[in-house]
C-alpha cells in the first residue's frame, strides 16, 4: 500500500521567503510597550514568495494513511484568492474560525501575519493529535505580530467578549506569538462538569493586555505556558479551574498595573497574578519556573483586611513547586499557599504585606522576602526554611497563627532589621543556625534598595555568605 506523506513542519522558514518573514521569539520582560496604542487600522504587508509544505512519511497510530500537513496564511484583509496557500493568496480575518476548525487538519500550521484583527473572536473546537499539533503561529511580516483588538472597558469589567475560546475536549494545539487587547478574557476554556479534558495545550509567548482575565483555564491537562504575559487587568492574570493537571508556567509574567495609581483605583476586589482556584475536581502537578507578579494591588477597598496577591495557591492543589519566582508589590500576600507540601526554591518577594503565607506543610530554600510587614506567615505546618533572608520587616520576620501547631523551623537564615518572630496563636518558632542583626549594615548587602527587582546579588550578604539567600544558588536554577 503506498503511503502518503504527512509533513511536521520545520522550526525556520527556507528560500527566499526566510529573508522577509519570521516568527519573533517571546522576551517577555520587555513586554512590547508599542502595544497599547497599536489597535488601529493599518494596511496588510504583503510580499514574498509562497512556503510549500514539507512531508515526512508517516501513518496515525491505528495505521491509517495520514495527509500532508500544510502551512497555511491569514492575514486581517486577506489577498488574491484568499485560498491561503501564500501570503499573496492569504485567508482573510473572516475565514479564521472555519480555517482552524474545518479546513486545517492535525499538523498543519497556520501562519496568521502582522496587522490588527479588530473585533476578532476565535473558537477552537477541533485540535489536533498525538505528534501532530494544529499550530496557529503569528509572523512578524514587518509591522509586528498579529494583534485582537476588542472593545472592553476597565469601566465595565464584567461585560465584554472573549478572544480565544477553547472548546471541551480539545487536544495538542499550539498558539504562538499573538497579541491579545480589550478583551473581557483573553484565552479561555471554561469548565465542562462531566466534560472531556482538553490535553497538551501549548502557548508561548502570548501577550495580552487590558482585560478582566487574562488566561482563564479549566479541565486542562498536560499544559505548557512559556513566555506569556499579562498585564492591566482588573481580576486575576493567570487562573486555573476544575482539575488542571500536569501544568508547567515558564518565565511568565502577571503585571495587574504596571505601578499606574490610576488603573489602581479601577481594580476590582481580588487582584490576583497567578491563581489556583478552589475546585471540586482538584489540580495536581503544577511547576512554576522563573514567572513573575507585579503590582497586584487594589488600595481602595473598604475592608479593614485588603487582599490583593502575586501567587494563590487553594487548597483542592497538590504538587505544587515554585523555581525562581518573584513576587513584587501586592496589596497583601506575594505568595499565598493553602495547598499542602509546596515547594519554594530561589523564590523572592519583594514589597508585599506578607511575603510568604502558608497556611500547610511547606518548604523554602534560598528565598528572600523584603520591605513588608511580615516575611513569613504560618497558620499550619509543618514548615521549615532552609538558607532564608528576611529583611526590614515591619512586624516581624516570621509570624505564626492559631494553627500553626506543627511547628516552623529556619535553618541557616538569616534576619535583618527586624524582629525575629511574633506568636499570634499556639504556634512555636526554632532557629537553627540563624543570624540575627538588628542593623541591616552588619549583614553587608551590596546595593539594598526597597524597590528591588529580585534580580542581582543586591542582597548577598558579604559578612554572612554561607546564611541566607544568595543569587549564586538562584543563578544555578536558571532554565531555559
């Protein structure tokens, strides 16, 4: 039986068409400013040569014949005969929907070009499979990535649509390199009690802004969020519903106001960077590396208690491990954790009420929190934190509640210009190895600052290297 062959279609573009168009790679610290006033109308940037698709033979795993993959284009006017087999014959934005869900086929790549898709709404309701991912894939063709633009107000924030739907049962699709703006949510899957569970879903580098939600996933196994950033919401960043398993986060970032006093005032209750919801369907194996929560804040609530958090973790989670975070100014907690035996390494928060909130079992290695009220807080147990600096804390470095009975145990650490504990409940504190300094010029930081970005050796302590946190433990961590 002859075979047909099915093309996986390779990283880089060949021929000429690699001299004009190419996939830009995430940086999310940057954040690409020019966003914000990017929404409006502009010419489709059309040359260049057709890409032809490349086969690999190949057979499904029931060892049907499988179709050649294709690369398809989209573009916000289309052009020529809109069959999308070029850029000179391009898809245009109307088509999207009916060429994700009834034209493209598993592995097949759609390549959707620079411009601005005003009021664009995307349902995905059929995926790919095992090997071959559908991948919509955005191609910088000289004017930036392509670019939704909708029509939400942080004036009215529960009312607006959704850019990107992603239907029950979904499985292996890849969405890259797309800017997301004025949306109610950005990239949702809601919750399908009884439903099917969409599986390996990958984003990298999607980019969204001025929203309610920014990544709002239910019953989503096996994901992978690389170079993803959200900022300006009014709700929460990232949020995780109904039984999200294996789930990895990677140098993503969740800035709710980038410090503008002005967009403050408009948050709603509750802003929260990343947040595992209580579910009744519990989330299991999550891995933050290397992500990042700023500005999490909302000063004008009435409440005497004003929440607002970088990093919630509830308490249906489990396997939950934080690599290289930082948590930056939030209204109360940097990392709030209810789920039991979670794991912080090289993690740094900075300028939140409370640093560390763990309300279980938990352990700390090479953190640091800074310029709060309370460094570490603890209302359960057992929690032990092992080479720790906790500094100028208004209240005190480590704090316990009523039902923190199982004790809290800093190894190594080290405390500066601040006192060493305060007992709220029952709870009871021990120091093994840990330095204590009432003033913060024993300890030899480098370059203290209250606005630290958690990056850098600006607290190294030069007099106490082998206590506390050291960005030399930290570096080692570094992914990829």
């Amino acid at each position: 039986m002859g075979v047909a062959t099915r093309g996986m279609v390779g990283a880089e573009y060949g021929g000429a068409a690699s001299r004009w168009a190419r996939i830009r790679p995430g940086a999310p610290d940057s954040m690409d400013n020019s966003m914000t006033d990017s929404c409006r109308t502009r010419r489709d940037f059309l040359k260049g040569a057709a890409l032809a698709p490349v086969g690999l033979a190949a057979l499904s795993a029931e060892g049907s014949v499988l179709a050649q993959a294709r690369e398809l284009h989209l573009t916000a006017g289309g052009a020529g005969s809109r069959s999308g087999v070029s850029w000179q014959h391009a898809f245009a934005a109307a088509q999207l929907q009916t060429v994700v869900n009834e034209t493209m086929e598993p592995g097949d790549r759609l390549l959707v070009g620079g411009g601005t898709y005003r009021g664009v709404a995307l349902v995905v309701s059929r995926g790919g499979e095992p090997g071959y991912d559908k991948q919509i894939v955005g191609v910088d063709l000289g004017e930036g990535l392509p670019r939704l633009c909708g029509d939400w107000s942080v004036e009215r924030p529960a009312v607006g649509h959704t850019a990107i739907r992603i239907e029950a049962g979904v499985s292996h699709v890849t969405l890259r390199g797309v800017r997301i703006q004025g949306y109610r949510i950005g990239v949702h899957a809601p919750a399908v009690p009884g439903g099917a569970a969409r599986t390996h879903l990958r984003l990298d580098d999607v980019r969204i802004e001025q929203a309610r939600y920014g990544l709002h996933l239910a019953n989503c196994d096996d994901v992978q969020l690389r170079d993803c950033v959200v900022r300006r919401y009014t709700k929460h960043g990232f949020r995780f519903e109904q039984g999200c398993d294996r789930v990895t986060l990677r140098r993503c970032i969740a800035d709710c106001s980038e410090g503008d006093p002005s967009w403050e005032a408009r948050t709603e209750l509750l802003p929260f960077g990343f947040f595992l919801n209580t579910s009744s369907i519990p989330h299991s194996a999550f891995l933050f590396e290397h992500c990042v929560a700023r500005n999490n804040m909302m000063p004008l609530q009435q409440a005497s208690f004003k929440n607002g958090d970088g990093f919630v973790v509830e308490r249906s989670a489990s396997g939950v491990r934080f690599v290289g975070c930082r948590s930056l100014r939030s209204q109360d907690g940097g990392f709030d954790l209810k789920a039991r035996d979670v794991r912080l390494t090289d993690c740094v928060a900075v300028g939140n009420s409370r640093g560390f909130r763990l309300w279980s079992a938990g352990v700390l290695r090479n953190c640091f929190a800074g310029w709060g009220n309370v460094g570490l807080w603890v209302n359960g147990g057992p929690v032990r934190a092992y080479r720790c600096t906790f500094h100028e804390m208004a209240d005190a470095a480590v704090v316990t509640d009523d039902a923190a009975e199982q004790g809290t145990t800093l190894v190594d650490c080290l405390v500066t210009a601040a006192a060493a504990q305060r007992n709220t409940g029952r709870g009871t504190v021990t120091f093994q190895g840990t330095v204590v300094l009432a003033d913060s010029d024993d300890a030899r930081y480098p370059r203290p600052a209250r606005d630290w970005d958690g990056l850098g050796n600006h607290m190294d302590s030069a007099r106490h290297p082998h206590k506390g946190y050291r960005s030399t433990l930290r570096s080692n961590s570094q992914s990829g």
